[in-house]
C-alpha cells in the first residue's frame, strides 16, 4: 500500500525591527490558522527553529470526571448493551 506524502510548504517571513513576523498567507491557508490562534516557537534536537500551533495544557480538564459515573464497568459488556446484544 502506497502512502501519499502530503507536499512540504516552505515559506518565507521577515523580522521586523519591532521583533514581529507575519505568518505567510500560504502557511496560514496550509495549517488552517485562523486570527487570535496561539502558536508556539522552539528549537528541536539540530538547532533548527520550529513553530507549531499552541495546545493549551488544560484543554482537556473540562472533561476530568465526565465518565466517572461508569467507572469499574466491563467495557465490552457496554458496548454489547449500546449495540442491543
């Protein structure tokens, strides 16, 4: 089975003498990032800048709890209930 590999964007941007870059239209399209979207900048293990978009650590704690109500249930038997075996 063949994988197609999505194409590389390469795009480039200027540092203004304020410290500010504008996101290329092209990578803001690519990466569907939209006005007030955080993203983050950091070095990986060459040296090389990254930019990815930012992910709030706590994006998921709204969630904490939500099942709890099923916990010490067999997985497998609710499954078979939602599916009316």
């Amino acid at each position: 089975m063949v994988v197609a590999k999505r194409p590389r964007l390469v795009a480039a941007a200027k540092v203004t003498s304020k410290g500010q870059i504008t996101l290329p239209k092209e990578v803001r399209d690519h990466f569907q990032l939209k006005p007030g979207e955080e993203v983050d900048f950091f070095e990986d293990e060459s040296g090389a800048i990254r930019i990815r978009r930012h992910l709030d650590p706590d994006r998921f704690k709204r969630w904490q709890g939500y099942l709890k109500h099923l916990a010490g249930q067999d997985p497998d038997e609710m499954v078979r209930e939602m599916r009316g075996e």
